[in-house]
C-alpha cells in the first residue's frame, strides 16, 4: 500500500531527506537491483513484484541515482 511505501522509505531517509525534497526531484526512488535485471513480462510477473517489492526500494539523492543509473552497485 502506499502507507506501507511512505513508512519503509521514511525508514531510510538519511539527514537532509524530507519529502518536500522528493516532490521537488532533490530525491528519488532507487531499484537496488535494477528494473532491468528482471524479466518484466507484464504487472502481474515475477519480475515486475520482485522490481517494485519495497525491500528492492530506497530513497537516494537524485543526483546519486543519476550516477547509479542501472549499475547493481553505486559507485
């Protein structure tokens, strides 16, 4: 659910993270495994739960995920 979303996010913001930050694009949603390692067949597929399952979710800094783009790992 979307609360569920709002409280594990918040869980890992690190200081400086507010969801006016978020709202203004400062903060993203990172895939720590990236939407493209799974087979996304369709929003009913293993891969598309797996991708979106809050523990493959965090907030990053924008400009963080920008240069983690589709690596496994931030560099």
């Amino acid at each position: 659910s979307m609360l569920e979303l709002k409280i594990h996010l918040e869980k890992q913001f690190t200081k400086g993270m507010t969801w006016e930050k978020y709202m203004n694009g400062e903060i993203h949603i990172d895939h720590i495994i990236p939407k493209s390692i799974f087979n996304i067949t369709g929003l009913n597929s293993k891969g598309f739960k797996k991708a979106w399952a809050l523990e493959n979710l965090r907030p990053m800094w924008a400009k963080d995920n920008m240069k983690k783009y589709n690596k496994l790992f931030a560099a």
